[in-house]
C-alpha cells in the first residue's frame, strides 16, 4: 500500500452517464496526477496538480473530462456523457517533497475500473 | 514531446535465467528513469529508478543501466523466480514533477 487512494475501485456505468472518481493523495504530497491505462498499454498522462492548481492537460482529456483538486489535497475526475471508448483503468499518483528540480518518485493508488456498457 | 520505446513486448525465461528489457527515449533533456512492475488487476509499483547523472544502479536481484549519449536504458533481473511474472514499464521524465511517459510494457513470464 503506497498511501494513496481511490474510491471507487470499480466503476460500471451506461454510456451516456457521468461519473465521478475521487483520489486521496499521500496527505504531504503536493502534486497530483491523474493517468488513464488501458488494457495491453502503459499509463497515459491525463492532467496533473501543484496543490490546488491545475498546471497542465493532455490533449487526451477531452472536453467530457473535468478534474479539480479544490483545497490541494483529495481530486476528483469527472468524466461526463460517458462513452465506451472511456472504459478503462483511472490512475492517480502523488509526488511529495520540495521542488528542488529533483524528480520525485511517483506513487500510484490502486486505480479506478471503469466500464462503460 | 518525450518519447519512450519498450522491447521485447512478451518475454519468456525459464527460472533462475536472466532477463532483460530495454528502453529507447526521444528527449535528451529527461534526466529520471523509473521502472514500475505491474501485477494483473494491481497498481504500478515501482522497483528501480535511475537518475541521469549515474550510469548503474543495482538493488538485489534487479539493476538498470543508463546510456545517456545512446538515449536507452535497460531493466536486468537476474535469479528469475515465478513472482518476477508481471508487466513491466519504463517510464521517463525531462522536468521535476511533470508526468511520466511510459513505455508500451513488458510481460515477463517466468516458468519453473
């Protein structure tokens, strides 16, 4: 157990369906990341937080996607009008530590299984 | 942007031999170099990481080498067991706290 959460563990939805998935970071963990890993493929970098700034999107997270992380800890992902091409696992990931330009270690939550149907 | 390439895709090894899997990036400015080990069903967990001013590092059975000038670095296990079956993933990253860019991932196989 690396510390970080996520809540739910699975998720099982219509198409056309929002849905929300939270993240608990590693309580002293300043940044937050959320990945998306599809079966057979590697994590796929979503959008990622410095407290409660949201510092940077991939061009993967469409306009359905929304994420916040309003007092820098917990965040959430919301996903609106769901499509089946959205099922797949939501990782989130922490990064603790001053920023010294030293990259930290990235510690993943379980993740969040999503299945559209 | 960052690149990260990953081969073999699909490795298969008996117990006790060794294994290896390399990875190729495209930004010679990512200086962090982590591997992660992927249970079906389960997180990332990372095994090893490597910084880019440090050509070797080792911790048991596991070691990963970096040559900056060739843009690759490579996972070695060696004493293969059964529970090294996973997916393994190199992943690199050019700039503090910004996100990994991971390979496509290996899966190890180790048979008895």
């Amino acid at each position: 157990d690396t510390g970080v959460s996520q809540d739910p563990r699975h998720k099982i939805t219509k198409r056309g369906q929002n849905v929300t998935f939270r993240c608990d970071p590693i309580s002293e963990h300043n940044r937050l990341y959320w990945y998306r890993q599809t079966l057979g493929q590697g994590p796929e970098f979503l959008t990622y937080f410095q407290n409660e700034a949201q510092l940077e999107k991939s061009r993967l997270l469409s306009d359905r996607f929304s994420a916040e992380r309003p007092k820098g800890s917990f965040s959430t992902l919301e996903i609106q009008r769901t499509e089946q091409g959205d099922s797949a696992m939501y990782l989130c990931a922490s990064i603790g530590g001053m920023l010294t330009g030293e990259p930290y270690e990235q510690y993943f939550g379980p993740g969040t299984r999503l299945t559209v149907t | 942007g960052e690149n990260v390439e990953q081969h073999p895709s699909t490795l298969s090894v008996q117990e006790g031999d060794s294994a290896v899997i390399k990875c190729t990036y495209s930004d010679s400015a990512s200086n962090y170099f982590p591997w992660y080990k992927q249970e079906l069903g389960k997180r990332p967990q990372l095994i090893i990481d490597i910084r880019s001013n440090v050509g070797e590092k080792k911790d048991q059975r596991i070691a990963v080498t970096l040559n900056k000038t060739a843009k690759h670095f490579s996972l070695h296990i060696t004493e293969t067991q059964p529970e090294d079956s996973a997916v393994y993933f190199c992943a690199a990253i050019h700039q503090a706290g910004t996100a990994l860019i991971f390979g496509k991932g290996t899966t190890l196989s180790v048979s008895s």
